[in-house]
C-alpha cells in the first residue's frame, strides 16, 4: 500500500448541473463519484494533486473536500500519508440506495394524486426523450432527462424534509460515471415504464413499488459493479 498508488487519470464528463457550489463542495462530489462508481477503491490513497489536476483548482480545496468526505466515512487520514479510501462493499452499496428508495417511494406515492395533466403530459415528454437519447447513445442526455424525471415527482410530493434527506442520499449516485455501470444507462429509462402507468392510473401505492423498485435495481447494478472491482488489480 503506497501513497504513489492511484487511478488513472480521470477528466470530468460534464459541466455540474446543480446550483453552484463552493470548490470544497465540487471536489468532494466529484471524489465521492469516483469512489461510488469503484473508479478509486481501498486501499487506494487519493493524490491532491491529481484531483486539483482534474478540476482546475488549488490543492486547498481538495483538501477541504477530502474532509467533508472524511466525515461521510468515505475516506480515511493515515497520518503522514494522507487520505486513504475506506472499504466500501456491494452491501454498503444497497444500503444507500434501500434509504434512496424509501425516501423517493414515498414522495412518488404523495406525488401522484397531485399530478395535473400538464405534469403527466411532460412526464411522458421527458420519458420520450429519454428513449431517443437511448437510441442514440446520448448518456450526459439520458442523465440530465433522468434528473428532470425524478426531481418533477419529488417536487410534486411537496415535502421539504424528505425531498432534503433525498437530496443527501442522491449524492453518492455517480452521476458523472454513469456508462462505466453495466446496464445502468438502460434501467435509467426502461424502469421510468412501470411508474408512468401507475402514475396515470392514480395508483398511488403501485407508483410507490415501481419506484422503489427502479431505485433498487441501480443500486443492485452498482453494488455488483463495485463488487466486481474489488479484485481487479489496481493501477
């Protein structure tokens, strides 16, 4: 285990899309992505520079972002080495996305006796969107309409509280790195299906299980994707 072990080098795909945020709060999403997409692993140690590198920023913020992630138990400080990505399994994985779940069954449950016709007739729009950019291989698409068709029916459940825990668990989905999951960019799109037509037929608790059920299954498929890193050599 050394500290001049790292990943290759990684350029980020896209612009970030949430509100802006301050360089400690960028790094930090950016290395959690990293981390969750099993793109950095334990024992790995994270290299400031690179990062910094990566980002276009000062080695100062990525060091107050490493703390950030540090108080999340994402990575560890070795004294006089620095900071060392802590073990993250397949398991821990599904623990994250069984609250994602919950939280977003829920909202989607609230959400789908207020849904107007215009929400359901954009709804449908994003949804075939999502298809056409699918059928192209359009990925940064597929993710920024994923986003859109996720956030309408958490606003739509009109609970401040929960759509801000929703927000906290959402942050460790790599966004960025959504093509290395195998299968992620497909269930993205295909399991939106079952939700529209619970969504349309007012179905408030079928529109719940197709939801958790879509967020079950992305964890599923990143939790067997960073198992099966766990024995592949490290560069």
């Amino acid at each position: 285990m050394s500290q001049a072990s790292s990943a290759p080098r990684r350029t980020r795909s896209r612009a970030v899309r949430e509100p802006k945020r301050g360089l400690p709060d960028e790094v930090a999403a950016y290395v959690r992505e990293l981390i969750m997409s099993g793109q950095l692993r334990f024992p790995e140690f994270v290299r400031l520079e690179r990062i910094a590198d990566d980002l276009g920023v000062s080695v100062t913020p990525v060091r107050e972002g490493l703390l950030t992630l540090r108080a999340e138990g994402l990575v560890q400080l070795e004294p006089r080495r620095g900071f060392m990505v802590a073990p993250l399994s397949g398991d821990d994985i599904r623990d994250l996305f069984w609250v994602q779940a919950q939280l977003e069954g829920e909202l989607t449950a609230r959400a789908t006796p207020r849904l107007t016709e215009q929400d359901l007739a954009t709804l449908d729009e994003i949804q075939a969107s999502l298809a056409a950019a699918l059928a192209e291989n359009r990925v940064e698409e597929i993710e920024s309409l994923n986003h859109e068709f996720h956030n309408l029916l958490a606003r739509a459940g009109r609970s401040p509280k929960l759509t801000w825990f929703l927000a906290q668990s959402v942050k460790h989905m790599p966004s960025r790195f959504y093509e290395t999951i195998g299968g992620w960019v497909q269930a993205s799109v295909h399991d939106h299906y079952p939700i529209l037509e619970a969504l349309h037929a007012g179905d408030a608790e079928a529109a719940r299980a197709a939801m958790m059920a879509h967020v079950g299954h992305a964890g599923e498929l990143l939790s067997r994707h960073v198992d099966s890193r766990l024995g592949e050599p490290q560069t």
